[in-house]
C-alpha cells in the first residue's frame, strides 16, 4: 500500500511538472541553405581573421547552449536537395528529391509543423532571401511532386492563409491566364513592395506579403541581393525579421510560428565564392539577434532554432600547407557574379577590342583587392591574364546552380579562394552533417546526432502541438 501511494505521488507530480512545463509560444526556425559545419566555422573564424587573431569571433546563434550534428539524407538518396530537404525540416518526413510536401509516392501530402500551427491558432510567418516560391520556404505551406512547379506552388500559398510572408517575389506568377498577384488580392493578401509600402499597408491587412522594392525586382526577381553587392534600400534578412514579428505579434493569436531562411548561402556555396556565403551567414546572423532580442523579452515562451537542409560545395578550410589566410577575403568586394557584370560592362563601355590588361587588372584589384592588398602568383597572373583574352574574345560562361560568370570573373574567384587556402569538392550538395543550434522553450531536445526529421517534431512538442 505504502508503496502504491509514493508511485500515485510520484506520477501526479511528473504530471504537474509536465502542465506547469514552459510551452513555446513564439517559435523561431532560422534555416541556412546550404550551411554546413565548416561553413559556420569557416564564417567564425573569418571574422576572428578580421580581428588579426588565430581561432574564431563568436557569430550570436553557434553561441547558444544546445546544439547536434544532423543527417540529412533524403528518402531515395544519400545526397538531398532542397525540396526533400525542406520537406524533412517542415514536416518530419523523408521523400524523394524535388518533392515538396509529399510523400516518396509524389501522392500522399504530409502536414507541415507551418500548418499544424496554423490549424491550432498560431499566426505563421514564411521567409526568404529567395523568391517565396522556392523549395525551402514551399516547403512549408505546399505539397508537389516537383519543386519546379513554381505556378502550383504560388497558387498553395495563397491557399495557406498564412499571415506573413516575404521574398524577392513569384518565379512564375503568369500560367493559363492565372495572375498570381490578382489572386492574392482576391485571396486576402496584401501585397507591400519594399519597407516604406509595408509600413503603410500593415494596420489594415488581414494578411501581407512583403516584396522587395519594384526598382531591386527589376534588377532581379529571383532573389533579393547578396550581402555584398547590396545597395542602400535593398531589402534584408533582419528587416523581414523585424517586420516579420512586428506584424505577427498584432495578429492576437495564440502566438507565432515564424520561419525565415538564409537562401543565398547556398548559392554562394554552389558558385564556390566563399567570401559571398561567409558574408551571407553573417547576414542571417543579423536577423537570428532580432528573434534573440525577442527572446531576452519572452525567454520562458521562446523558442528559436536555427539549422539547414544540406551541405553544399564540400567546402574545406585549407588546401595543403598548415595555413589558413581567410581575411583576404575581406578585400573582395563584389560576389563573383557581380563582378562578372561589371567586367561585362567594361567590355560594352569601351569596346572589347579596347579594353587592355591594365583596364582589367585595374578592376581586378578594385573586385578582388590583387597586387594592393592580396599578393598573386606568377602563375596565378597569368592564368588571369589568359582568362581576361579568353573572355575579351567572347568565351563560354561558367554555369552554376543559381548564377554565370565570365571567364575573367570565374579565374578570379578561384585565384581569391586558392589565396585564402579555401577548398571546394564540387558546386553541388553533399552529406555532410549540418549542425542545428537552439535557445529557449523545448531547446534541451537538441542535443548529440540526430535526423532531420526530429528537428520539426521537437519543435512541436514544445509548442504542445500532436505533430505525427
């Protein structure tokens, strides 16, 4: 008897502690495209370069108490890509790669933790440095058998009824006489271009997407600018951050569920320009001290978690010698797609018959800091210099997943990450382990190795969400 009474207690009092447990009210889920282990360290200890020392300088997110590594194999390949890879981080399920929202059958939808919140009262969020039809963000609100269904899938974002959603725009927001932007109008959404417009349309919408700026879209729709060739009025990752749960936070719901991912850091993996992937995971890093301001203000109802869907590049920190030279990178001041821009305008200015090795070595060193601040090879040179002819006499670009490059522009790049003693295996995915980082409400779930698939069932366990 004695003892069934202690047992009667202690069960009683492990029920009492588990209602009385914090849940996650506000729930941040940062995802890095591409962002492997060595691309947060290689960002780490870049920016402990800057700072003329050996060893790293803390970004704010690797510095949080949880962490894991995580696999990301996807259900038909031991290399995923985005659209199986989100689907693993929305929904807790393996599929097929360039599935999205579906099961390897490309039939049977599964649930997101996005629309599981949604469905019990949360407001939600989906963002991107993307366009919001992308494989990442659809993910999150859409279910087809192939990520290049980009009119499907803006037709399933309309029907979400999420609250909040930002990125460069549609991919392909005409098909069969369907206008996209028409029918977000009919569907609720109101559409901002850029901060000023958001500011002025937020109070009276039931639901907003916040576009870049109609001048920026012109420019490019697919995404908006890196880091480094952004300009004064761009669009970011921390202002979509702040406006983001500015407009979540006035929903009076039951609280938010607010995805935003880094889309850019595996283009620049893809194009193998490494300074342009180390600037965008600072440039995420920007926004995850918005969510951490947040949670200083709500620390026992927080939760953020910041992970990614795969490795891209197989991106190694040295090639040889015992030496690692990456604050050379802090002298390129232009990824190398928008150097190949200005060298292609160079050429159109003058004539290409007119441009001479000094006209490109001048831009060279303005691009990539050559000769000023970054001493070159004999060889090194010369490789440039063949490529500057090869180029002037109208070569091939070199393609990579996202951008092109000149030949001029790719030999730089390449020249750049050799200076920095920065390796890369391919311009495409691998199985590296990703690593997963946490604060706040239910964060203690991650810890050691775990599948990628946990990473959302986590997190609805601490939103008390029953997530299967």
């Amino acid at each position: 008897m004695r003892k069934r009474f202690f047992l009667f207690v202690a069960v009683v009092a492990a029920f009492v502690m588990a209602a009385a447990a914090p849940k996650a009210k506000y729930v941040f889920f940062f995802i890095g495209d591409g962002m492997g282990v060595n691309q947060v360290n290689g960002t780490e200890t870049y920016l402990g370069a800057l700072k003329g020392r050996i060893g790293i300088e803390p970004l704010c997110f690797p510095s949080f108490p949880n962490s894991a590594f995580v696999n990301t194999q996807s259900a038909t390949n031991g290399v995923t890509d985005s659209a199986a890879g989100g689907t693993a981080l929305a929904t807790g399920n393996k599929t097929k790669n360039g599935a999205l929202g579906v099961l390897k059958d490309l039939t049977t939808r599964v649930k997101s933790i996005a629309e599981e919140a949604r469905d019990e009262g949360y407001a939600v969020g989906i963002s991107t440095t993307v366009s919001v039809d992308h494989a990442t963000p659809g993910a999150f609100y859409a279910h087809v058998k192939n990520r290049n269904m980009y009119h499907e899938i803006g037709l399933q974002l309309i029907d979400s009824k999420f609250d909040f959603f930002a990125g460069s725009e549609f991919l392909q927001p005409n098909k069969n006489g369907e206008d996209l932007y028409e029918l977000c109008r009919k569907g609720g959404y109101t559409i901002a271009r850029g901060l000023k417009d958001f500011e002025a349309k937020k109070a009276g919408a039931d639901r907003i997407i916040l576009f870049q700026t109609p001048e920026a879209a012109r420019i490019n729709t697919s995404c908006l600018p890196y880091k480094l060739d952004r300009k004064a009025d761009d669009l970011t990752l921390r202002q979509i951050a702040e406006s983001g749960i500015d407009y979540l936070m006035n929903r009076h719901k039951k609280g938010f569920f607010f995805m935003l991912e880094g889309g850019k850091i595996d283009w620049g993996c893809h194009s193998n320009d490494a300074a342009a992937a180390f600037n965008e995971i600072i440039d995420m890093d920007a926004a995850v001290k918005v969510a951490y301001e947040f949670y200083k203000k709500h620390p026992k109802e927080t939760l953020i978690v910041i992970s990614a869907d795969h490795e891209t590049g197989g991106l190694a920190l040295g090639r040889g010698p015992y030496e690692l030279h990456l604050d050379r990178l802090q002298y390129q001041r232009n990824t190398a797609a928008i150097f190949s821009v200005r060298a292609d305008s160079l050429f159109k200015s003058k004539g290409a018959d007119n441009v001479t090795w000094d006209d490109m070595k001048a831009l060279l060193t303005d691009g990539f800091g050559f000769w000023s601040h970054v001493n070159i090879s004999a060889d090194q040179e010369n490789r440039l210099k063949a490529s500057f002819e090869a180029t002037k006499a109208g070569a091939a670009r070199q393609k990579n997943e996202y951008d092109s490059t000149n030949g001029i522009s790719t030999t730089a790049k390449k020249v750049m990450d050799e200076c920095a003693l920065v390796g890369w295996q391919s311009g495409g995915h691998s199985d590296g382990y990703v690593p997963v980082f946490a604060i706040g409400a239910g964060a203690e779930q991650y810890h050691g190795r775990i599948d990628n698939t946990l990473i959302p069932k986590y997190m609805a366990k601490a939103m008390g969400i029953n997530f299967k």
